[in-house]
C-alpha cells in the first residue's frame, strides 16, 4: 500500500510502520430516506485541517502516532454484496499484518463487511454499537441487507449477548422485543456503558458508531436524524471509555455532508474522529 495524496490529518506515516489503517467505504446504495453519505469520507479528509492533530480533552497528539490513510476504496454501485466483499478483502488484509482497521462510511452497512473479516481473526469478537437506530431489522422492503438490517446480519456472525448497542431511540418494536432475547440494548444514552467496558475487558471489541446517535440540533448532516440524541461531550466520553478495551477495529458512518451547508456536523465528525483514534492508542 503506498501514501494516500489526500489524508485525514496527523496520519501520513507509510502503511509498513502504522498500527493503525483508516480507509474510507463511500457506499449509500441501502439507504432508506436520504442519500449522500458516500462523500461522507471524502469530506472529513478535506475538511480535517480545519482541526488540529492535538486533543486537549486527552492530552494526546496524532503526530506521535503511526497511522496510515489508505485512501477510499473503489466501491460499485448495484451490487450490495460485491461492495462487502471489497470491504471484506480490504479489512482481511490489514488484519493479517497486525492492524487495526478503521473505516469511514458511508452508510452503516459497511460495518457488515470489516465484522465479516473481524470474526475471522477473533472469533470470540464483541460489538459495541452507538447508534439512534436497532438495526435489528430481519429485512427492509424485502431486502435483507440494509442499513436498516446491519446489526441483525451481524449477529447471525457473533451471536448472542455479544452485541452491546447504546443510544438507542428509533426502531420497529419488534426489534426492541427481539433485542431483549439477543442483544444488550440500552436506549437513549450511555448508561450502562462502564458496566459493559467492565465485562469486555480483555476480550476482543469491534466499536460502530453511527454519527446519528448524536441529537439533530447539534448533527443535522445525516441521512436519518433523530431527535432525542446525545450531545457531543457525552459522545466524547463515552469514546474515551471504550478505549479502554481491546479495540480490534473500528468505524464511523453515516455522515451525509450535504445535509449540513453550514459544514458544522463534518466539523463535529472530524473532530470526533480525531478522539476515537486516540483513544485506542
């Protein structure tokens, strides 16, 4: 893998020497109600010099760190599966040289694909899920990959009670009901979470985050806004104690710059990238 021209800021080191490997999934082809997440990746990489590499919040800087910046695949359009199995290669080969993968999205399907090649790695693999949304649809309009669906094909891979879902506010109540048999549900805020990094600890975790768990009146640049969401600061919180645990890899998904003219919620995502690569250093 050589150097990307365009990366997200503090991560030019080369592939060889980095940890950890960002690579964007520009897909939207599921999504429900409004497009454009798939230039949701290219736009947090531009707008990421408007922040610096330094977090205050952790004292940590992201040039002390390798991370490399593979750049956005080339994904298809119309062909769901062959775009999972892209991912599916991608994250594959990061892990088998030791690395940490992290996706941008895109849309919360692509979360399908990098858990896909997780599993292979770690199969004792736990998800932790901050999201506005179950996901735990059995299928959407008679499709059983979705956006909608994603959580629900994952763990047909993992199982149950590996499933640790925060934030959670929308969804049918079917899937609520289902989720209190499989899943580790905890609506509307991150209570519960210290108890959950407690139980993980040691264990292998995947980490999701759908940017949509945040409210609308701070995030409005996303696909399927819901109000009653979280603030940023909590967001924050919630990140720095995930990263306690053993992070294997990781997302972040559902940015749909177009959204928000004013360029605020890509400025929130950028930022919020910027402390979720710290935190697992």
């Amino acid at each position: 893998m050589n150097n990307n021209v365009e990366v997200f800021i503090g991560c030019e080191s080369n592939y060889e020497d980095s940890n950890v490997v960002l690579f964007g999934a520009p897909f939207d082809g599921t999504t429900s109600y409004r497009p454009g997440t798939r230039f949701g990746s290219k736009a947090i990489r531009s707008e990421s010099f408007g922040i610096e590499t330094y977090s205050p919040y952790q004292d940590k800087d992201l040039e002390d760190y390798k991370i490399f910046d593979y750049g956005d695949l080339e994904l298809c359009f119309g062909n769901t599966e062959r775009v999972l199995k892209d991912i599916e290669e991608q994250a594959d080969t990061i892990f088998n040289d030791e690395k940490i993968p992290g996706m941008m999205g895109g849309e919360h399907l692509v979360t399908l694909g990098a858990v896909r090649a997780a599993v292979k790695k770690y199969p004792d693999l736990n998800i932790i899920h901050f999201d506005a949304h179950t996901d735990l649809r059995e299928e959407y309009l008679g499709e059983t990959l979705s956006h909608a669906t994603v959580m629900r094909r994952i763990h047909d891979i993992v199982g149950d009670n590996k499933i640790h879902q925060f934030g959670i506010r929308s969804g049918e109540r079917k899937e609520f009901y289902w989720a209190k048999e499989h899943t580790n549900l905890n609506k509307f805020n991150f209570n519960g979470l210290e108890e959950a990094v407690k139980l993980l600890q040691g264990k292998p975790v995947y980490f999701t985050i759908d940017l949509d768990v945040l409210d609308p009146s701070e995030f409005c640049g996303t696909g399927t806004p819901e109000a009653g969401g979280v603030s940023f600061t909590e967001l924050l919180n919630a990140i720095i104690e995930v990263g306690k645990l053993n992070i294997v890899g990781f997302d972040m998904v559902e940015l749909s710059p177009i959204y928000d003219q004013s360029g605020a919620s890509t400025a929130i995502a950028c930022k919020i990238l910027r402390e979720l690569l710290l935190s697992i250093q």
